[in-house]
C-alpha cells in the first residue's frame, strides 16, 4: 500500500510581511492569499525493515537512514527530517519520494508546501488526528523556529487550508477566514492574472532579516508600509466580494509600491523594468510573490490586453506559467499499487543524477 499526499502553492495578494514576527505579536498582521494548482507533492511506502529511505527529485539526493538513527539537520532534506522527527517515524521502516511544480526560493511557498507534505504522509501512515490548525502550527514552528528557515506564517496555512483566505496573525492565534468566491469572478481573475518567472530565484533570508531589522528599529517608511499592508489585504478582500475585479487589479499596484518600501533589496533595476512594461502594456497592478528580489511575479491585465502583456514579459526573458485556483488543502490518500523496493528506487534516482 502506498500512501501519497500533494499540498498547493499559494499567491500572495497583500499583507505580506505583516506575518513575519515580530510584528504580528505587536500590531497583528492579515495576508489575503489563494492556492493555486501547482503542489509539493509526496509518497510513502512502508518497508519490511527499520530502515528510512528519504529521496528528492528537484534536489536529486537520496539519503538512507537505520531506524533510531538521529536525524541531524545537515542542509540536506532537512523538511523531512524534522517532520519525521517530530511526529516520530515508529512503525517501522519506510521509502519517501518527494518533488514539487516549484522550486524553492521563486516566491510561492513551496518549502512551507512540502513540510505540510511531508507531514500529511506522516499523519495519513499513523492515522494521527491533526486538522488543519494543528498541521499548519507545527509545520511553521518546524520550519521557522526549529530549522531556523526566515519566513512569516502564512505560508503553511495556506498550504494545509487551501482556497482563497483572508488569515489573521495576532500575538496568540491565527484565524483563518475562506473565502467563496462564485464561479463568475474565479473565472474572470484565472483569465486577467498573468503568472510569470522572472528567471532569478530570490533569496529571502537577507531581504527579510533586512525587513524585520528596520521594524526593529522603529524606521518609519519600514513601520507605515507594513500598517499600509494590512489596509490593503482588508481592502483588496472586500473588492473581491463586491465583484469589483479592476479596481482589486489597481490595488496589486499599490501594495507592489509599498512593499518596495520596506526594504530597498526587494526589487532591482530589471524587475522595475520589466514591471513599467507590463503597465504600459495594459497590466493594471502586479507584485513579486514572496520575499522579493526575483522568482515568481503576478500581474492583473486588462481583458482584452493579457496577450499584450505576457508578449512583453516573454521579450524580458520571464516564462508563462498557466494555472487555475485550487480550491483544497492538504490532500491525502492510499493508492493500492506495489512500491519498488526501496534500494531500487535509490539506485535508480542517483543513477539517474549521475
């Protein structure tokens, strides 16, 4: 029997960085987001041995572990190892193979989405009775406390929760808050959101240490950007809900010029380009995805100029990536096929590396 698990990615649409402590424990933070259909996905074949097998197609590592062994945080599958560590991996032995429709570091929360993952098979294989609040609260302490990894909170809820969510961050509680969006508008924002890769990958950890840094020292642009954030996420929800779909696309615009504002590492001189032209091309608002500094990119287009503008993105150098909103979280489930034995399965995976 293997068990398999897939959790979605998300898009950021305001409120970003209101997550990130420790300004949620002093002024509380709100994010709007929505899941998207591409996933960190995961399975798990239980073995007839002690042994752990752990394998990774984006990273192409195969590691191999005896039952009792401690799992040390290396830099490799280190997701993994805490998620097993945590939840305990009695039972025996196992094979885990795990790959995702985005790499880490491009702004769509894959990594948060692969510890929910990883996670779900754990759960799904000891029948453990976690919900969404008890998986997304451990995966973010796995994550940011633990392993140390920078990041706010909203990325795990969004991957165990799923859908369009307006989520709450106070001091002692995240909310998270669904939105149902009717067919009409899902299908109008599927069709005027443009997603692209702007082909640099960013890297978070100093754009955020930046970010929380100027917090801490009480700088004003930083601190009044943040507070812009949150109107914002309330703001771009409401719209949502009144069906005004090109005023929420000119709020994206908005929230992008803020977010720029609280740290200078956040865009650079292509993204601003290519950003002026997209606009000029008919794109109303847009923003990077995640930290900043590179990686996925979103724009809200005029109807009638989408082509218009993902013809411009393409001429920068950026690749279209199509998608849909995905409606669920963390989905798992028991698949009847035999596994390959785990030794082959390694074998195959780094000969397929070399």
């Amino acid at each position: 029997m293997l068990i398999r698990a897939k959790a979605p990615l998300r898009l950021g649409f305001a409120g970003g960085g209101t997550d990130v402590p420790p300004y949620p424990q002093f002024e509380g933070g709100c994010v709007l987001s929505a899941t998207v259909n591409l996933y960190a996905f995961g399975t798990l074949a239980p073995l007839d041995n002690d042994s752990i097998h752990l394998r990774s197609a984006d990273l192409g590592l195969a590691l191999e572990f005896a039952q009792g062994t401690p799992l040390n945080y290396d830099g490799q599958l280190d997701l993994a190892k805490a998620a097993i560590r945590r939840l305990g991996g009695g039972g025996g032995g196992f094979d885990m193979f795990l790959h995702t429709d985005a790499p880490p570091g491009t702004g769509l929360g894959s990594s948060s989405s692969l510890m929910v993952t990883v996670m779900g098979l754990i759960k799904e294989w000891r029948r453990l009775p976690l919900n969404e609040y008890e998986l997304a609260e451990t995966a973010y302490r796995l994550e940011r406390q633990e392993l140390g990894i920078p990041g706010g909170m909203q990325d795990q809820y969004a991957a165990a929760f799923g859908g369009w969510n307006f989520i709450e961050f106070g001091a002692r509680h995240v909310l998270v808050n669904p939105i149902r969006l009717p067919d009409d508008v899902r299908n109008e924002l599927e069709h005027n959101l443009v997603l692209c890769y702007t082909g640099a990958s960013r890297v978070s950890t100093g754009i955020l240490a930046d970010q929380t840094e100027r917090f801490r020292r009480g700088e004003k642009e930083s601190l009044q950007s943040l507070r812009r954030q949150k109107q914002l996420a309330i703001e771009m929800k409401n719209l949502l809900l009144s069906r005004q779909l090109d005023e929420f696309g000119a709020l994206m615009h908005e929230t992008w010029e803020f977010k720029k504002r609280m740290s200078p590492h956040i865009s650079n001189p292509r993204i601003d380009s290519l950003y002026a032209a997209a606009r000029r091309a008919g794109a109303l608002g847009g923003k990077l995805n995640g930290a900043g500094g590179g990686g996925y990119m979103m724009f809200y287009c005029d109807f009638e100029r989408r082509l218009e503008v993902e013809k411009v993105l393409v001429e920068y150098g950026c690749a279209i990536r199509d998608f849909a909103f995905e409606s669920q979280g963390l989905q798992t489930w028991r698949a009847g096929a035999t596994a390959v034995s785990a030794p082959a399965a390694v074998d195959r995976l780094l000969a397929a590396g070399a």
